[in-house]
C-alpha cells in the first residue's frame, strides 16, 4: 500500500479527546476529514502523525498542547470597558462573541467574567493549553 507523504490528500476518521477521555470532537456519522498532508491545514502533530500512514492504518497518537493549539496565552485577554460594549450584546462567562481587529480580522472570543465596569474576553483557542488525543484511521490517500 502507498504511504502518505508530503502533497498527498488524506482522508480519514478520526476522534479526538482530551486527557480526562472527554470527546471534544469526531467524524463519527460525517464524512471523513481531508486535508493535503504538510500543508499547514490541521494541527502540526496530527500532521505528523498521519505522515507514513497508508489505507487502512489506525492509530491512536497523543498530540502535546504545544503541536497542537499552543499553550494558554494569558496576553490573548483583554479586559474592555462595559461602557464600550453595546447593551444588546450579551456578556455572559461563556458566551462566544467575535470582535475585529485593527485590520479587519474577526478574532472569536469567549467571555470569561463581567461586572458593571469591564468584561474579560479570551481570544485563545478553547482546546489552547491542552494535550490532545486522536484516534484516527486513514481511508483514501491521493
């Protein structure tokens, strides 16, 4: 069988969990996941892992924080001013919001705490600062 390498388009299944065995995501009843092997678009330690993989292949690989969606940035939080946030907009501890960068970028955020003066907004990632673990199984490889 052909392993995959780098350029290649890689299909597979896969379920991802965190240490404490919590599914935080799976292609379980979807089609698989494809992505070209070395090109940046998943995780550089499910990349990896995959490299050398041919049809058929299952493993089970533990991807560390850093390979995967880094470390917990604690400068990723911006307390802003409650005044600066429309009433509309609800700041609720865990309700996800987008704001815009300078540039134009949206930046996803999650309220992390609020009082009558500011709201605390998280940009990390929501899976930033944790080790992850997939079970993956390569179904096409092209």
């Amino acid at each position: 069988m052909t392993q995959s390498k780098a350029g290649d388009t890689v299909q597979f299944h896969y379920t991802g969990t965190l240490s404490d065995g919590t599914v935080f995501d799976s292609s379980e009843g979807r089609e698989p996941l494809s992505f070209t092997l070395g090109s940046g678009q998943i995780i550089p330690g499910l990349d990896a892992a995959i490299d050398g993989m041919a049809v058929g292949d299952k493993k089970t690989v533990t991807i560390p924080a850093n390979q995967a969606y880094g470390e917990h940035d604690a400068n990723a939080r911006q307390a802003v001013p409650r005044a600066q946030i429309p009433d509309h907009i609800p700041t609720d501890p865990g309700t996800q919001l987008q704001m815009q960068s300078a540039q134009g970028q949206v930046i996803p955020v999650v309220v992390i705490e609020a009082d009558d003066e500011q709201v605390v907004l998280d940009a990390n990632h929501p899976l930033a600062g944790k080790d992850l673990t997939f079970a993956v199984e390569v179904v096409a490889v092209s």
